[in-house]
C-alpha cells in the first residue's frame, strides 16, 4: 500500500525543487471567501481537486529596479522556467505516490493578445497564494508576502489529497501608499487608499509591456519595484524610494549621474533602445 504524504514531506520536496515559499489551501476557501468569480474556482479546472499546494520564486530586486532592460526579461524567463518544471515535479511526486495531482503553468493564456482579448488568465496563482497563506492581494493587485513584498512569481499544483490549510495572514501588508499607481508609465492603476484594490485599466498595462516587449526589455514590473513592502529591501540595501521617482530629472541634468550608473549599463546593453532613454551628448 502506499504511503500517505505528509504536508512536511511535500514542503520538503517542494524547496529541494527550488521553492522558496510554499503554502497550501484547501479548495473550500475559494467559496468560504467569495472573491474570485465562481468560475475561476480550482473546482471548474478539476472537478477533483481537494488541496491547492502555492510556490513561489522571488525575483532579485537589483535587477527588477533596472528595469526594462534585458537582464530583467531573462530573469523573468529563468524564473518561469523553473516554476514550471517545480509545478511538473511536485506533481509527478505525488502521482507516484498514489495521490493523483496535476500542475497549472504559471501564466496559463497563450500570449499577451490572448490576454488582451479575455482580460483574464485560467486561474489566478495570486488568489491560490491569498488562500494558501503565503501573503496578502495587493492594492496593486499582486500578491504580497513579508519576504519579498510583489517580488516573487506564483505556481499551483492541484491534488486530490486533502491537506490542512496553512494560516492566512492576517495584518495588512500593503500599507495603500499609492506608489504603484504613481510610477505606473501606463497610468493603469486608478482609485485611492478608501478602496481596498485599485481599479485596473489591464488593456494599458498590456500595452506598455508589448511596447517593452518589441524592445527586449520586458516585463515592466515598475509597480513591483516601487513597492516598500518586503524584507527583500533590507537585504539589498535599497530603502530609498525617492531614487525610483528623482531618476528622470536626474539624469535629465546629468546622463552619467553615478547613483544611476549601474541601471543606465544595465539597460544599454541588450535589447533595443527605448524613446525613455537618455539621450547620447
Ligand atoms: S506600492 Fe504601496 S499601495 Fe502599492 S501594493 Fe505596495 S504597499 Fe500597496
Ligand atoms: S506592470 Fe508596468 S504598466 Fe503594468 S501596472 Fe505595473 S507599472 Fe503599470
């Protein structure tokens, strides 16, 4: 007979994958919360699925704050690749074990026209990770956890092994300082700090991030730099938020400026020059 997988053993093999976050939630949070549209309950994508088992890969700070750039795009490639082959993995273990599961990918619409055209992914790994305890929905619409605030990207597996739901966190993480929405190139976020989320114009987000695209140098991912929430920030050293906002007319007087050198190397080299980027004397 075989053996009943404990949820330790799953965290375990999930961080052998690379995992840095794991968190797992039972299917029946979808209806006790009431958030996300019925369709989109795990439910609807595999009758029998009892537990969603969230991961999460952080992406580095200093390479999302040089953002657009190539650096950042293939970051965001290897973090993709590997939330795939993670979700696969864990899922084949269980399968082996007896415990029937499947991996949903972590984006899960095609392409962007896809997306510009439904305005919605199959399922939403940010809501599973809500539920799953690893952090709190953002006014900016992402998921926020205390280690890495937006800086992480979210796969699920879906098993029909029922498994304790991990904690969800309770205080709030996002503190609604509107930094997102100031940054925003595309103006998509509108609202203020009385709504809970903010509104989301998707179809402008989207076309910025074509525009980065054709460029190289996607994703744009300012909202998620801009962020203060996040032990990441510590770690990296970069507390100060202003030097994100002060960047253009900085540079407008000086295109060398130092503090921004290391970002201005970053983006020359790889990928195609943008109309944002400073000027050559
Ligand atoms: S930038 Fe501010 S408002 Fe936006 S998600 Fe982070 S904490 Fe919330
Ligand atoms: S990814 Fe860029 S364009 Fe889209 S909402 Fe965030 S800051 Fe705005």
């Amino acid at each position: 007979m075989q053996k009943r997988l404990t949820k330790a053993e799953i965290v375990e093999k999930a961080q052998a994958l690379g995992s840095e976050l794991v968190g797992f939630a039972p299917v029946g949070r979808w209806e006790e919360f009431g958030e996300v549209p019925t369709e989109f309950h795990p439910r609807n994508i595999w009758p029998l699925v009892q537990t969603v088992i969230v991961m999460a890969v952080p992406v580095w700070l200093p390479i999302v704050e040089a953002a657009p750039s190539e650096l950042g795009r293939e970051h965001y490639l290897t973090t993709n690749e590997l939330l795939d082959v993670m979700a696969y993995r864990l899922a084949a273990f269980l399968n082996h074990h007896g415990h029937a599961a499947i991996n949903l990918p972590r984006d899960g619409y095609g392409e962007a026209g896809v997306l510009a055209e439904k305005q919605v992914a199959l399922f939403s790994h940010v809501w599973a990770g809500y539920y799953a305890g690893l952090g709190q929905v953002g006014w900016n619409h992402t998921l926020l956890s205390k280690e890495y605030g937006p800086r992480q990207r979210l796969v699920s597996v879906f098993t029909t092994l029922k498994l304790e739901g991990d904690p969800m966190i309770a205080v709030d993480l996002c503190s609604k300082c509107l930094l997102c929405q100031k940054i925003c190139p595309s103006h998509a976020f509108s609202g203020d700090h009385s709504m809970k989320y903010a509104r989301m114009d998707k179809l402008a987000c989207m076309s910025q991030a074509k525009k980065f695209r054709a460029a190289f140098r996607n994703p744009c991912g300012f909202c998620i730099k801009v962020c203060p929430v996040g032990e990441d920030r510590k770690l990296f050293q970069s507390t100060n938020l202003k030097k994100y906002f002060d960047e253009a007319a900085v540079l407008a007087k000086d295109p060398a400026a130092e503090e921004y050198r290391s970002w201005l190397h970053i983006r020359k080299y790889g990928g195609y020059p943008l109309p944002e980027d400073p000027k050559k004397e």
